[in-house]
C-alpha cells in the first residue's frame, strides 16, 4: 500500500494524456522565443543589486559584525563557479525537458522518476521560486519604478507616498502615516505600482502566449543594450587598481559571494515549464536553456569585473550598485539609462515567472493533486487562464501590502532543492528506464548529475538557519495539503487502496517534521539568549527564554504525536491491506 505514495507516473501515460484536446496549449515557441525568455527570467534584479552585495558583504551596523563576508573584485570567479553549478543542472534539466516535453517542468520529471510523493513535494516547492520569489520582485519593481520617475523629474508628492510603499515600511515611516487615509483609526497603505504590474502583466498573459513571448523579447533587447551600455561606459573609466587585493576574504568570501549571486541565476529552468506550448520541444528546449544560460554567464562576469574596476568593492554594497558607480563618476544621465534597465529587467522576470507558476499548477490537476478546473483551457486563446488569474491574484495582492525582506533566500533554498531532485531523477531514469530515445542526453551520467547534486546541497547548507527553519514549515504545510486533498483525489493512486491510513500516517509524519523544525527554531532563541545576556537585555532574555521552552514543549508534543499517528497509520494500512 505504501508504495502508492511512490507510484511513478510512466513517459508514456504522461505524453498521451498531454495530447488531449481539452488540455492542449497552443504551440508557438520558437529556440529564439525560448532563449529569450530564459534571458528575461535570468538577467534581473540580480545583476542590478545583489552584485554590490556580493562584492562589498554585509556587516551588522549595530556589533560591527561581519554578517556576510565579500568577495571583492573575487566576485568574478563567484560568478563563473556559480554558473558551473547551475550548467550541471542545466544539462539534467535539458534531457529532461527534451524526453518529457510537458508544461510541469521538474514536477513532472519526479513524476516519472521519483513518484507521487515527491513530485507533489517539488511541485509545493516549486511556489518558493515563480509565486513567492515574484511578491518580492514585484515589490522591487515598485522601488525601481519610483526612483526611475524620480529621475524624471516626476517626484510622487508626500500626500501621496502611501500608494507607493509596502505596509510595513509605510508605517515606520512618519511623514507617510501622517498623510495616509484611515479606516477604523488604521492607516491605508498600498504599494499599488506592485499590484499594478502583475495585474497587467496577468491580462497580457491569460491573452496568449507568443504575444507575452513578444513583449518579453522586446524588454529582453532593451536590458541588454543597457548592460552593453554599462560595460561600454564603463570600461573607459576601469582603474585596475581597484582590483587588488582581488580576494580580500579569500575563498569563504568567494564561495559566500557564489551562495548569494546565485539569485541571479534563477530561471533558466522556467522555460522548460512552456514545453506544451513550443513547437519543437526536443530540439529547441536544450537550446533555450543553455543558450541562455552561456550568454548570462558571459555578460555576468564583464559586468562584474567592470564594476569593481570602477569602484572600490568596499563601497558597492548598496541596493543600485551600477548605478552608484556612474554617479560617483558623475555620469548622471548615464546612471538614469541603467535605472531604465533595472525596470525593464524586473519586468521581464516577472512576466516569465508568471507564466511559469500556472503550468505547474497546470499539470498538478491533471494529476488530480489539485482541483480539477485549474486545468482549464481558454477557449479562444488556448492558454491556462484560471491558473494564471489565480496566480495573479496570489502575487498581486501580497505585493501590494507586504515587504518580504527573506524572500530571495527562501526562493534561493526551494529552487536548489528541485534542482537537487531532477538531478537525482536522470540518474534514476537512465537505469530504470535506459533504452528509451533521448534527443538530448546528459553527459557523463552519473557525474554531472552528482556534481548537481553537491554543488546545489552546499549551496544550501551555507543559508541561514531561519531560512530552513521557514522551508521546513513550508514543506510541511504542503505534505498536510497532500494529506488531505491530493491523497483522495489522485488519479495514479489505485482506487482499491485505502485512503485514511495514508492520510493518518502522513499526518504524524507533517506533525514530525514541525517538530524538526521546532527544535531548530530553540536553538535559534539559545543563541538569543546568549546574546541578550552579553547585551545585559533584560526584555529580550525574557523573550528569548519563553519562546525557548514554548518551541521545545511544542516540538517534544509534535514528534510524540506525530510518532503515535505514524504507527498507527502503518498498523491500520497493514491490516487493511491484508
């Protein structure tokens, strides 16, 4: 019985069941449409603010703690080791995308290769990088837009800078409070420029694919005529200089500088999600994403080397840094043309991780896992409108009122994750499955994907705690929804297989891993106690102190109930089963 969990959805059932009138998409992708939308959903806020980051590191300003150490001038080779790693992943995600041409992306390669379980596990997962990643995009696109209007000339007047703010930074801040309407004695704070952006970018969507692939080749042009620009200008005022010493924190500064600049990397692995919608999916997928991929990588380390020629790394951790270092060369309107492409860079992220996320969903109800009209077709423009609305809505209004300041390391933690899996997945397809034609194969297997494997999971491992701690939560929210739901409406688990067993062993097993994730959020407020007593801080030692044994009680509940439900689901579906 347990193995249903594991059941593998074959190539074949999956292939078949995409040719079906009712869940067919329009194919009109072209390798240059698919290039261009891994450059949209690659080159983004990234380049545009976490390299100044990455070079300079970040330092507590309260203990003169060094929190991050920088790579310096380094980040050069941050880059490029980066880019290994994900080339590793690349070359699965290719044979993948080449062999099961299907819009679910590395959810229905687990599928295939891992079973149900974990592919409803990645396909949860998957939310972290297209939905959540893109509140915070959406967000930075805001800022990025006031500040480009801001260069224009165009100042958003004070009485109106509550429409222009996430609510918490809103209400810490003054001069806004003072001027925002109320309603019931509370402030009204909307970052409407967020909301707007996905609500027009999600109307242009549910319309029709190759015109979104159109709008987003135009803006891919555009951001890289403005990195061209950058490095254009920029090379005539290199001081080399500036490049020594080249790795001031050495290696750990190198390979924390690659953990972060690896945000910017995210979403070569979107395109495989329009496989249903590309006319030649065999050919033109691989080429889509390492064609992307290559070019990223290349303009990355010009850009990288061009900035820290052009400016001390020390003084780059900023959130504009290209656009800092032409100010401080007085390059003004030049540093308003890089604003203009920090614009149009977000926009074309969020345009393709917005087509991404609805086909996941996508392929996930047609498995059953979630409900059934979300895998509605439009009639007129073939594209999956309910999900791509639904996702709209899911994106646009959080961005509208929240600022999630750790969204870029738990999208970072949930994308390394599903590359771990595909990884994993080619490994076990070339023996479970070998003879089957591949147009495209991964070299080397096992060791490219072993090497995916480990550079993804030490990439990992150098996040924070609190990052885990919130995977850890996110993960077992989703196995309750599986629990719950996707148990007892799956199509691939036989019908003759006991449903409430499986719901109640899954259930102490949710239970178990928040109890895991309880004991880590202890050690978390230990620390914090430690600190509050060096700091002599009363208040917060109180704090720290309750939220210590609140966690440890919870957890040590949590791993015995959980423990209980378990056995007693492995009990019942053993005897059931006979």
């Amino acid at each position: 019985m347990w193995g249903e969990l594991f059941r593998r959805k074959s190539v074949d059932a999956i292939l078949i069941e995409s040719e079906k009138p009712e869940y067919q998409l329009k194919r009109a992708l072209t390798a240059w449409d698919l290039t261009a939308l891994g450059i949209g959903a690659i080159i983004g806020a990234g380049i545009f603010a976490l390299t100044g980051t990455a070079a300079a590191g970040t330092v507590d300003p309260v203990t003169g703690e060094v929190l991050r150490p920088g790579a310096g001038p380094g980040l050069i080779l941050s880059f490029v080791l980066t880019a290994i790693a994900c080339a590793f992943c690349a070359l699965c995600y290719a044979e993948f995308a080449s062999l099961i041409p299907i819009s679910g992306s590395a959810y229905t390669y687990a599928y295939a290769t891992l079973g149900e379980l974990l592919a409803w596990i990645i396909g949860w997962d998957l939310i972290l990088e297209y939905a959540v990643g893109n509140i915070a995009v959406a967000v930075s696109w805001s800022g990025y837009f006031v500040e480009l209007l801001r260069g224009l000339g165009l100042e958003i007047p004070p009485e109106w800078r509550w429409l222009t703010v996430s609510y918490n930074v809103g209400l810490h801040t003054p001069e806004i409070v003072a001027h925002a309407p109320r309603l019931f004695g509370l402030p009204i704070i909307v970052n409407l420029p967020a909301f707007a952006i996905v609500a027009v970018l999600t109307v242009l969507l549910v319309i029709g694919v190759k015109e979104s692939a159109r709008f987003n080749a135009l803006m891919v042009i555009v951001k890289l005529l403005v990195l061209l620009f950058f490095i254009a200008i920029g090379f005539f005022y290199v001081k080399p200089e500036n490049w020594q010493p080249f790795a001031p924190n050495g290696w750990k500064g190198i390979m924390t500088g690659a953990a972060l600049v690896f945000f910017a990397y995210i979403g070569f692995d979107a395109i495989s999600t329009t496989a249903e919608e590309t006319r030649r999916p065999q050919r033109d997928l691989p080429l889509g994403m390492l064609g992307s991929l290559v070019i990223c990588t290349i303009l990355y380390v010009i850009t990288a080397a061009v900035l820290t020629g052009l400016v001390h790394y020390s003084e780059l951790n900023v959130p504009e840094p290209l656009a800092l270092a032409l100010r401080i060369l007085d390059l003004d309107w030049a540093a308003g043309i890089v604003a203009f492409g920090a614009v149009v860079a977000t926009t074309s992220v969020l345009l393709v991780f917005q087509m991404g996320q609805p086909r996941i969903f996508f392929s996930m109800s047609r498995d059953g896992l979630l409900p059934e009209r979300f895998a509605r077709v439009h009639p007129r423009f073939k594209t999956p409108y309910v999900t791509t609305i639904l996702t709209g809505v899911a994106v646009a209004v959080p961005a509208a009122f929240v600022d999630i300041g750790e969204a870029a390391e738990l999208t970072n933690i949930g994308t390394l994750f599903a590359f771990i899996l595909v990884c994993a997945g080619v490994i076990v397809l070339r023996y479970t499955d070998p003879d089957r034609p591949r147009p495209f194969r991964t070299p080397f297997v096992p060791l490219v994907p072993l090497l995916g494997i480990s550079s993804c999971l030490y990439l990992m491992l150098s996040l924070p705690r609190l990052t885990w701690i919130r995977f850890g939560l996110w993960l077992a929210l989703g196995l309750l929804i599986y629990v719950f739901y996707g148990i007892a409406h799956s199509r691939w688990i036989r019908q003759q297989t006991p449903r409430r067993p499986l719901q109640i062993a899954g259930l102490g097993v949710s239970l178990m891993i928040l109890a895991l994730v309880g004991f880590a959020a202890s050690h978390h407020y230990q620390e914090l106690m430690a600190k509050a007593m060096r700091d002599d801080s009363s208040l917060l030692l109180a704090y720290a102190t309750r939220m210590y044994h609140l966690t440890r009680l919870g957890s040590a509940g949590g791993l015995g109930s959980g423990g209980v439900l378990l056995l007693i689901g492995l009990w019942l579906g053993r005897k059931r089963w006979r």
